[in-house]
C-alpha cells in the first residue's frame, strides 16, 4: 500500500517530467466560458462538436465513475448517439484528478493549460488553490475550471456532470492533471 510521501514524490514527478514534455514557458489560459479557460475543444461559447450538457429530466442513465491514483473504474463506456448520461464521479485518491470528455486533441491541448494552472500555484499534487484560480491573467480570463465536460476534484471530493453526447464517434475521458495522462489515466468512450 502506497503511504502519502510516495503519492506525492510520484506527483512531483509526474508534474517535472509533464513539464519536460510540455516545456515550462507560460501558455496562458483563454476563453471567455464565465471567465475560465474555456472549453477544452478551443471553441469556447460555441458548444462541443460531440455533445452539450444534459439536462436532468432528460437522463437515460447513470454512470458511477471512481478515480484512483492514475486510473478510472471504469475503464471504458459504450453509449448511444442520443443519450442523457448522469455521471456520477468520485475522487478516491489521495491527489487531485479529473475527469474530462472529449477527443485526444482535446486532452492535449487541456493539458497545457493544466499546466499553466500549476505552474501558477492553482492547481498542487494533492489541493485546489481556488483563490488562486480565480486570478485575473488578463483580459478577462481566470483559471478557473469550470468546463461543463469536466470535473476537477480534490481527495475525497464528488461531482456530476450531466451529458447529451450528439454523434456516434470515439472519444476519452481522461485526467489531465499534468503526468496523469501519460501514466495510464485515461478510459475510453465509444459513442455508437
């Protein structure tokens, strides 16, 4: 069993060898979705081209999803075209994780501004620093993370987002907390 000074040691260096990935210069975070880094697609205010949030009377369906040092239960989802999904997510690791929809593109380019809210003091291997988020890095935007695709939790913290996926097409649901991705966190999603 991993005791806390391991989780964070591993977290320390899961955020340098992101860093070294990513390269550590500043990449400002930008959309105007209600002052946060926008939508992880990069069209912030114009939806997402495989879904919108849901609404709750209109749920087909559940899905409870656990989130563990660098792994999700479970690790796949099929779901129809169509469909109202209610997940349900639970952060039961000791460190901060994520749980976010969308396509590898996406994850990408959200995990450089993972980045930034680290490399700022927002976002630490095991806390929020929501103070922090709420900075103005100018023009309006903040770090905040508030996509309605995504959930970011700390330990023992629970969230749900409420989804109506639009097309049949592949996407994942990973956590791009920086090093998380690239250590094995990250599921499938099957839109049929």
């Amino acid at each position: 069993m991993k005791n806390y000074m391991t989780i964070k040691a591993f977290a320390a260096l899961s955020y340098t060898a992101a860093a070294l990935l990513l390269g550590t210069a500043p990449s400002y975070a930008a959309g105007p979705h209600s002052g946060g880094h926008g939508h992880a697609d990069g069209n912030a205010g114009h939806g997402f081209d495989f879904g919108a949030p849901g609404k709750a009377s209109n749920v087909t369906r559940t899905v409870d999803i656990t989130l563990k040092e660098n792994f999700f239960e479970p690790e796949n989802i099929d779901v129809k075209a169509g469909e109202t999904i209610r997940f349900r997510i639970s952060n039961q690791g000791e460190l901060v994780h994520e749980f976010n929809i969308g396509t590898a593109a996406m994850h990408a380019r959200h995990q450089k501004e993972m980045m930034t809210m680290m490399e700022h003091g927002a976002l630490e291997a095991d806390r929020i620093n929501h103070d922090m988020m709420k900075m103005d890095m100018g023009g309006g935007k903040t770090m905040e993370h508030n996509d309605p695709n995504s959930a970011l939790l700390e330990p023992g913290k629970s969230a749900e987002i409420i989804w109506k996926f639009t097309k049949a097409m592949e996407l994942e649901f990973a956590c791009n907390v920086p090093g998380h991705y690239e250590a094995g966190m990250v599921g499938k999603m099957h839109v049929k």
